[in-house]
C-alpha cells in the first residue's frame, strides 16, 4: 500500500465529511477553533497565504517578509505544488474564481 492510501481511512474520512458539512464561515471558525490550536490555524492560514504567492510568482524573499514564514516551509510548498497531487493549486483557483467570477469568463 502506498504512503498516500495509507492516510485514507474511515477516521480521515470522518473528518473530511465533518469539513464538507460545514456551510458558513463561522461554522468554519467555530469548528476549527475547536479542533485545532490558534497556533495551527494561523499555520495552516500562512502555508495557504504562501502557496497563493508562489502561485503568482512571488520569490521565497517577497514570501518571507509578507508572511514570515520559514523558507523551509516554502519549500516544502513549491514541492507540494510542483510534484504533490494538485490540492494547493485546485483549491486556491477554485476560491479565486468564486471571490473574482468575471475573471474566469
């Protein structure tokens, strides 16, 4: 089995349907808040915030100062987005053409 497969399991699955149940921001918020430390959110808030930026060519320095996040971390993001199996750039250019809908005609 590979390493990718061996994450999807009925729990993960629980927890991804418990994700996609949620409706409103503040459904949103009020589940996260409960699930994840401030410290997390903020974590995985900055690791989105960066893949958007190296989406729209920004360098590992433009990131740094605007997120401040390690560079170790952007890296592990470009090679997410480089190699991984699409979910930063799918997710992000699903929410952009929801927030901007003109720039997708």
């Amino acid at each position: 089995m590979s390493d990718k497969n061996s994450r999807r399991n009925q729990t993960t699955d629980a927890l991804f349907d418990a994700i996609l149940s949620l409706e409103t921001r503040e459904e949103c918020y009020n589940f996260f808040e409960d699930l994840c430390t401030v410290k997390e959110i903020s974590d995985m808030a900055q690791r989105l915030e960066a893949a958007k930026m190296l989406l729209d060519g920004r360098t590992y320095d433009q990131i740094v100062k605007a997120v401040e996040i390690s560079t170790a971390t952007i890296s592990r993001i470009n090679r997410c987005i480089q190699y991984g199996s699409g979910g930063y750039r799918e997710t992000i250019e699903k929410v952009r053409g929801i927030q901007n809908p003109k720039k997708q005609e």
